[in-house]
C-alpha cells in the first residue's frame, strides 16, 4: 500500500484507490477498492483538518498491491498508520 495526498481548496477530503496492475480478477480488484472506500469513509473524522472552518481538503491518492493485504483489518491498520504518519509532516 502507498498513500499519496495532496491539498486542494474544495472544504473535503476525497480518495481514488488504484489497484495496481496484475492485482488479480476483476472481483478481487473491487473488493479491495470497496473496502478501502469504506475505511475511508469510517476514519473520515481523523482525516480532517482540527479547525472545521478551514477551506482545506485533501486528495488522497491509495495504490494497493497485490499480495499486500489480505484481510479487513489488516487493510485498516495499515490505512489508519499510513494517515497519522501523513498528518505528522
């Protein structure tokens, strides 16, 4: 997994997950794409800027790998540690 962000001047956050090539069958490339979406929408409080009046948003950019993530919730923990390392710089 790679996450890539960059600001925009919309007010929110949107997320584009890009499987990368070979990643499988078309079902599996979904599925990850779905919950990698839901992840998103879930965490989507941590996300954001501390001050709500701020017009700044972000776009992230996820790319997942084949192999890389087999599970939920190892999909999560890598989401959610991969976010608080971007907030940090």
């Amino acid at each position: 997994m790679r996450l890539i962000s960059i600001s925009n001047n919309l007010g929110f956050d949107r997320i584009i997950v890009i499987p990368a090539k070979h990643f499988g069958r078309a079902v599996d490339r979904n599925r990850a794409r779905r919950r990698a979406k839901e992840i998103f929408r879930c965490y989507e409080g941590r996300i954001s800027p501390d001050n709500p009046m701020e017009d700044e948003g972000e776009d992230f950019v996820l790319v997942l790998y084949p192999g890389k993530v087999s599970s939920f919730s190892l999909l999560e923990s890598g989401f959610i540690s991969m976010l608080d390392r971007n907030r940090r710089k």
